[in-house]
C-alpha cells in the first residue's frame, strides 16, 4: 500500500519479496484495523457501522432478557469490539462517518431502555446516563497522552508529544507542545488533539499519582465532553 494524500500517475512499479510479486492494494486489515491508503478510515468505519447493526439486531431480539443482563452484553461484548482501535481511527476526516456511529450507539440505549423512536438522541443519553462515542475517543486520547506524558509508554511513543521545556515558567511546566498545523490532516491526528486536549486539563490531572486516579478524575470532569474540536484552534506555545 502506497499511502498517499494526492494522486498517482503512471503506473506502480512492481516490488518482490522472495520471488513473489506483491499486489498494490488501497486499503488492509492490520491488527483488526482497517486501513486505506488515503488514512480516511472510512472502510474501518463502514465496517464498524455493519458489524454495529448486526449486533444490535441480536440485542432486539434478547429483549426478554432482563435489562441489567442486556447492558452487561453491550457494554462487555459490543461497545469494546466497538470502540477497538478508536484512539486511532477516531481521527478521520468525514466526521458524517462518526455522527452514524453515534446513532447506532442511541440505537441501542432506546432498544435495551425501550424508550421512543422520536426522542432526541441527547435526552436518550441523558436518560440511559451513557457517555457519547466521541467522548469516548478523547478519553482514548487523553489515556493513551498521559501514559507518554509520565514515560509509561513504549519508547517510541514519546515522539507524539513535546513537552514544555522552559521549566522557570511554572504556569506553562506541564502542558504540552500542539505540533504546527501545516495541514488540516493534522489537525486532525492524535499529536495535535492530544496536546490541545492535555493542555485544557488542570494541573491537577496533569499530576495525578497514577493512572486510576487520572481516570478517576477525568470520569468526574466536563472540561472534556464540552470540547469540540471543529470549534476549537490552538496556537502553538
């Protein structure tokens, strides 16, 4: 796979491994993810929403079950398969793509809480008391940030952030670097919604002794579900 953001002309020059002739391809499953050569993640994406319904339809048809057994199903067996990799993918660029993943996800509160068709996917969260999917992927974000951050993470994660470096500026010691934004891709990449994210946290998040406490913190914190990163622009330090 040639990833690639523009065009190619002519054709690809053939590449051998071991006497075979490797076939160019647009996208490939790595580690239960999909991956196009454009990082659109839309194939990931549109076999989310498939593998989604399907498993919604089976929790349509066990809704003689009682309801605790049903939220035990959904949140042990399909919203992890889910949500696998979402730290990742959560990044793409056709945000229509995440709106209809958050649709099957109120699909599911109305089907296991048997509300009405016709209530606002907002009151159906409110009343099922469930975090939104995108909410979800800053969190992913900001575990996967914080373990980097106190060097919890393979060493080859480190590169994702840079750290402040100017430590007699005790206002600016914790907070991250956001990577310059050349283009609206990376924008969009985890680096830069990683920092912007970290950076709106307190402090206190920032030294939370341990990764529970960090959490705990965040679960109990609505600095993260008010942040929308279409509205939200960060200068550089």
């Amino acid at each position: 796979m040639l990833i690639h953001k523009g065009s190619i002309t002519g054709p690809l020059p053939p590449i051998l491994l071991g006497g075979n002739c490797l076939n160019w391809v647009k996208h490939s499953r790595l580690l239960g993810v999909d991956i196009d050569d454009k990082l659109s993640w839309s194939p990931q994406v549109n076999n989310l929403k498939k593998n989604f319904a399907n498993k919604l339809s089976l929790i349509k048809k066990c809704r003689f079950l009682p309801k605790q057994v049903l939220l035990k199903l959904y949140y042990k067996v399909i919203i992890p398969s889910v949500t696998y990799g979402i730290t990742v993918w959560g990044g793409m660029s056709r945000q229509d793509d995440f709106d209809a993943l958050e649709r099957l996800h109120c699909r599911a509160a109305r089907i296991i809480f048997n509300l009405p068709k016709d209530m606002p996917s907002t009151e159906v969260l409110d009343r099922a008391k469930w975090d939104t999917l995108r909410n979800t992927y800053k969190l992913s974000i900001l575990k996967l940030i914080y373990k980097i951050y106190h060097n919890d993470s393979p060493s080859c994660m480190a590169r994702l952030v840079t750290k402040f470096q100017h430590s007699y500026n005790f206002r600016k010691k914790h907070l991250l670097i956001p990577p310059s934004l050349n283009t609206n891709f990376m924008k969009l990449s985890t680096s830069y919604r990683g920092a912007v994210l970290w950076n709106l946290l307190p402090r206190e998040c920032h030294e939370a002794i341990s990764f529970r406490s960090f959490m705990k913190m965040m679960n109990t914190s609505n600095i993260i579900k008010n942040t929308d990163f279409n509205n939200l622009y960060c200068k550089r330090s």
